[in-house]
C-alpha cells in the first residue's frame, strides 16, 4: 500500500479536484490570488479559496456549498475512523498511511515474519455489517489469487477482538493522484505511458484470472521510490470465473471520474473491457492534468460518460504524441467493441509509442469517435514548409512590381497572382 502519509485535513482545493469541478491549475492560481489578496488589503485576509473561485469565474456559489458539505462530511470521517491504540494484536502500528469508506492503513511491523506491512483494517463499527465484511473477504481472496510484480501482494487475512484485518505488501512511495499533484497536475508523456503499461500488464494478469477489477484510478496506483508501479485495491473486483453474487442488478460499481459507461448503466456482464475505459480515463487525466469530464455532481458526471463528446486530450496539452492520443481515444470509445478488446493489445500499443514508432492497432478515425477533433489541427512539417516557400514566391513577386512600376492593370494582375498563389 501507500508508503506517503496523505494529509487527513481534506482542503477544499483538493476536495473541489476530486469532485471533478475544477483543474489543479486553477486551484493553484486561485491560491495565488489569495496570497494576494491578503498581502494588498487587511479587510479580505479571511478570503476563502471557494471565494476566490467564484471571483475567478471557475465556481458557482452553490458548486462551492457542495464542496464544503463534502469537506465536512470526509473530516468527520476521519475523526470516525481513529484508532487509538499503537498496536493491532501482535502488529505494531508505526503510522496511518490512509483511509477509505471501508477502514484504515497503516504501516506497521509484523513480528513473526520480521517485516514491514501494510495493515488494512477495517472500521469496527463495521463489525456486523455483512456486506462490508463480504466485500473485506472478497478483496483478500481476490487479492490472494494473484501474483504479479505490478500488482500489490496480499500476504495473509484475519480477525483480531471481532476486528478484520488484510496484512498487504508495504510500498514505500506514493499514489499516481499523489505525484500528479506535486508535478503540478499532469506528468511527462513518456512517464505517463509508462504507468499506464506497467497498470497494463498488471491488468493482463488479472483478466487472465478471470478478474475484473472495476476501481483503475490514480487513487489505486502505487508508485515506489524505485519507480515500481503497483495496482491496489480490490475491494469492489469482480471473478468472472465464479461469481460471487455481491453486485446486485442496478448497483453502480466505480469511481464516477473514471467509470465505464457500462458501469454506469450497471450492466450485469461487466467485463475486462471495463478496466480498460477506466485506465484510458485515468491516462486522459494524467496527460492532460484535467479529469475527463467535470460537472456539479457525480451523477452529471457518470451521465457524461455515457452521452457526452470528450475534449480533445491536445486542445489541453498540444504537445502529445499523434500516438498518444490514439491511444486514449480508442480505451475511452463509449462501445467496449471499439475499444482495445485485451491489454495485450493496450501493451503492444504502448511498446511501439514509447519506442517513437506507428501505434499497430490504434487505426482510429477520430470523427467516428466519442472525442470532439481538437480545435487547433497541428500542421505537418510538409504543409509548414510549401507555406514558407509561398510566402518567399509572395515576396518576391511583391518587390518586382516595386521593381518594375506598376501599369495601370499590371499591378493588379501581380497582386492577385501573388494571393491566388498565397492560398
């Protein structure tokens, strides 16, 4: 798990990012607006970062109200969610390193096995809630089944006083949301895509268990100091191979900023093809620094996958890869039957844009897709240099009719030549 301690205070930029309402670029401006405006006048000291929002045109007042509601409902959950004992049982608890709806993570020693872990717990007031402890036992098995490099390793599972627990791999690092923030909302291409290969083969394994792990976002991607990368979390997967009859028909499984239409629509045969439109939201975002859709609430947003045209990944960063974007657009195709159909073609494609080559399944005509052609068409360095060579002819035309003197009606014929040749 998450070797980096997350801050547990939930600042409204943070909570306003997640909610999709507004960019880490715009948080930050905001921020320094603040700043200020506090050093200019005593009277907006107290100026709030939901103000300065409203005031930059980037929130309405009532998106702002639904930010702090969330921010008040996430801290009282933090204060829920304490555990105040320094150890579990015979593990040692060295820090908190995380929280989610269902417990905490810590870092903590385990003695009998002299080693650094992951401690996941879940909350005791959730003791005897069935469907929680059902899905804490279905990440253990689900998590126990696999082996894989870039996936987190499940060492073992338990009770402790009527508490449950899942000791994991210890990752001493951060999470993908964690690194985009401090790289200032979006990472290089090549880091990017090299993330998303190594969440791949990751998913390749899984699939191939018959898994399906229905959460792909930055949240539930380890990145360690030494560059490993590691997918968690799987606490909502579904086996394929035997269904354990947990999603009921009509329930939604997955994050809203990243979910699959398919999902969306809680369709029962739910398939691989699913992790694939969430990593290729996941790379939209990484590679952008922008979620793939915003609005006001989580259900306008997952509405959004289903109907609405996405923005064009280089009307955000024009200096994408032709390759890169192909890629995005075919994981992001709204019919899973346009999509890559398995991650060893998502792998192959990767290979081949990180190697500066042609994409060799990627043959996408972006008018047919669910992505708006960008607004600004890069030229080809063919069309940029018969432009030049134009404009040479244009001047050089230009200067003899200076040169010669202009007849009454040669002068004329000059200049249209000049724009017909121009054009």
């Amino acid at each position: 798990m998450n070797g980096t301690k997350d801050s547990p205070t939930h600042l409204f930029g943070d909570v306003a990012t997640e909610l999709g309402l507004v960019t880490a670029q715009h948080v930050e401006q905001a921020l320094l607006t603040q700043k200020s405006m506090r050093e200019r006048a005593a009277q907006v000291s107290k100026s709030r970062v939901g103000e300065v929002l409203i005031l930059m045109g980037k929130l309405t007042v009532e998106q702002v109200k639904n930010v702090l509601s969330e921010q008040r409902k996430l801290r009282q959950l933090d204060e829920d969610r304490k555990l105040p004992v320094e150890t579990f049982g015979d593990y040692k608890l060295i820090s908190k390193l995380g929280e989610g709806g269902m417990g905490a993570v810590y870092k903590a020693e385990e003695p009998l096995a002299h080693r650094t872990v992951a401690l996941k717990v879940l909350r005791p007031v959730l003791a005897s809630n069935t469907a929680f402890i059902e899905r804490f036992d279905r990440e253990s098995k689900m998590a126990g089944s696999l082996s894989h490099p870039n996936i987190v390793a499940c060492h073992s599972a338990g009770t402790i006083r009527g508490i449950q627990y899942l000791v994991m791999e210890f990752v001493d690092g951060e999470t993908l949301n964690g690194r985009m923030k401090r790289s200032g909302g979006k990472l290089p291409e090549k880091d990017a895509l090299r993330i998303a290969r190594d969440v791949a083969r990751a998913l390749a394994h899984a699939h191939q268990c018959g898994i399906v792990h229905r959460d792909i976002k930055p949240d539930n991607i380890l990145i360690g100091k030494d560059g490993t990368v590691k997918l968690s979390d799987f606490g909502t997967a579904k086996s394929l191979l035997l269904e354990t009859g947990l999603t009921h028909t009509g329930q939604v499984i997955g994050t809203p900023n990243y979910i699959s239409p398919e999902q969306v629509r809680a369709d029962p045969d739910i398939d691989a093809r699913a992790d694939l439109y969430s990593l290729g939201a996941t790379l939209y975002h990484v590679l952008t620094g922008q979620l793939p859709f915003q609005a006001a609430s989580r259900m306008e947003i997952m509405r959004a996958h289903l109907k609405q045209q996405l923005e064009s990944p280089l009307d955000l960063n024009p200096d994408l890869s032709d390759g890169a974007v192909a890629i995005v657009v075919k994981l992001m195709a709204k019919s899973r039957e346009k999509r890559y159909q398995s991650a060893a073609d998502l792998i192959e494609d990767l290979d081949f844009v990180l190697a500066d080559a042609d994409t060799k399944h990627s043959a996408i005509d972006v008018n047919e897709s669910c992505i708006r052609p960008p607004r600004r068409k890069r030229r080809k360095k063919g069309a940029q240099a018969e432009g030049c060579l134009g404009m040479i002819v244009v001047v050089v035309l230009l200067l003899a009719a200076v040169v010669n003197g202009r007849t009454e009606g040669g002068g004329l014929r000059t200049e249209v030549t000049a724009r017909r040749f121009a054009r």
